[in-house]
C-alpha cells in the first residue's frame, strides 16, 4: 500500500466515516491484509468485515470476531499509534508495546476508532474529551470509570435514535456528571487532579488538560 493511500485511511478514520463512506476505509485495510496474507483473498468479504466490525464496536466481541479484527487493523496498528499520539487522542504512555497487538495498546486503538465510528463533528468532539478513558482500560473497573462507560452507552443510544448531536452531548454531560465534574471523578481515584494524573500514569499537564476539557463542557451546557 502507497503511503499515500495509508495518509487517505487516516483522514478517512480521523473524519469519523461510516456507512457507505466507510466501505472505502474497509476496501482500502482487505486490500492491504490480502497483499500482506494472500491465503485470505476471497475469505473475507467488505459486507463481512463491516458487520463484523460493528459486533465487535457494540457488542461482547467473541474470540473469532476480535480475531479478524485483529487480521483486518494488524496492518495498520503502528501507523495508527502514532497518528492517534499526534492528534493527542492516545497518550505515549498507551503506546508502550504497540507491537503488541494482542495487548492493551491495541484494545485502546479498537476504542478509538471505535468513537470514531458513529461519525460526525459531534464523535470527533467526544471523542476527545473522553481520551482519558484510552490511558488505562482498568480504570473501568473503578468508580468513576464505570459510570462514564455507561454514561457513554446512553450517550450512542441517544445518537442512535436520532437526537440531535448538541442535545446529545449536553444529556452525555448531564448524566455523567450529575452535576459533578470530570475534576471531581478524578478526585474520587487520588485526590487532586495532578495525584490523579500520577496515578493513571500521565503527566500533570495532562491532568490539567482533562479539567480544562469538562470546563468547556460545562460551558456547552450552561449555553
């Protein structure tokens, strides 16, 4: 695959497409496994690989399914870690062992593309002011994690049905905080926000940086 094709892929992917905009995208990442693993020419098919992409997103992805995940983004993975460190949507702390496609660096690539795929102004802007969640997948099981984790279900249920994206964020915000803030979640896991940030494993500035983006979600409330 030309380098510019892969420059065309991380526009596609950074633009949030879906639907028949992301069929491309698929096309584009067979193309590349068939060059890369001949013996799959003609096991999997774009219908295929879309549909399965989609059960892996919002689904408990079996064993099967997250390995052809894995066969159609193996790929693309390096190249992604560091477009994805680039944008500031994964730290280089999340990169440690992005070889490894079988550990957390990758499962944090999946998250992403994965806000990525509803599409969308409005997925890009979540996407970024939830990239906290991308440091550490453990952090689901505490708390505060958790909650966002099901903040955000009701979130993409809401945008599935229709509403509008606006509005969608504004009850996102609503029903995560419960008029806390993200200040106070991380407060919730160690104390100041610059302990919190220690203990996630990231640096203050970007434990800052977390406060600054819920300041300006509640800004998009109030307004």
């Amino acid at each position: 695959m030309k380098r510019a094709d892969m420059v065309a892929i991380e526009r596609q992917l950074a633009v949030g497409y879906c639907g028949p905009k992301w069929r491309p995208v698929i096309e584009s990442l067979l193309a590349e496994v068939v060059r890369l693993r001949p013996e799959l020419r003609g096991r999997v098919s774009m219908d295929e690989a879309e549909s399965t992409l989609w059960a892996a997103y919002w689904d408990d992805p079996t064993e099967e399914k997250r390995n052809r995940l894995v066969e159609l983004y193996v790929p693309r993975v390096p190249v992604l870690v560091r477009s994805l460190i680039g944008r500031g949507l994964l730290f280089e702390s999340s990169a440690v062992g992005a070889g490894d496609y079988e550990g957390t660096a990758y499962e944090k690539l999946i998250e992403c593309v994965e806000l990525w795929a509803g599409g969308g102004e409005f997925w890009r802007y979540a996407a970024q002011r939830l990239r906290w969640r991308l440091v550490n997948l453990s952090v689901k099981s505490k708390p505060a994690g958790g909650y966002l984790a099901d903040a955000w279900d009701v979130a993409t249920s809401e945008a599935a049905s229709g509403l509008d994206e606006l509005d969608t964020w504004r009850e996102f915000c609503r029903g995560f905080n419960k008029r806390k803030t993200l200040f106070f979640a991380l407060m919730s896991m160690g104390g100041k926000v610059r302990e919190s940030g220690r203990e996630l494993g990231v640096s203050t500035y970007q434990a800052e940086r977390w406060y600054r983006a819920e300041r300006d979600a509640r800004s998009v409330i109030k307004n």
